[in-house]
C-alpha cells in the first residue's frame, strides 16, 4: 500500500523513532511501512492518523496487486 509517512515525517522533523514512539510501535514497523512492506493495521492507521492530524486515506492509498 503506498503511503507518505516519510514525507509528512519529514515535514514535522520527526524520526522514525519520534514517530514509533508516539504510536506506539518500534522503528522498524515505521521503517517497513514507509518501504512498503508491511500495511499497518487499522487501529496503527488510525494512530497514525491523528498524529498526523489528518485523514487514513490522506496517509495512504491502497494499490490494487497485479494479476
């Protein structure tokens, strides 16, 4: 699923590990979902959400697989 959570990242001069920690999960759960290999669940969605102070489909935007 892509996803912007680097660039907003980025935009609040916030770590991976600034991020983790204000959500609730470790760096590297930020790391895989910013890469694109792990799709939060939605509760973590949610979180991510309102840290951000914005909608779950402004953070991220589902991408049907190939056939």
């Amino acid at each position: 699923m892509r996803n912007d959570i680097s660039d907003r990242r980025a935009e609040t001069g916030e770590s991976q590990a600034d991020l983790a920690a204000a959500v609730g999960v470790t760096r590297q759960t930020i790391n895989a979902i910013e890469r694109e290999r792990y799709d939060p669940s939605l509760e973590l969605a949610f979180k991510l959400a309102a840290h951000f102070d914005c909608r779950i489909e402004d953070l991220f935007d589902p991408v049907e697989a190939d056939r």
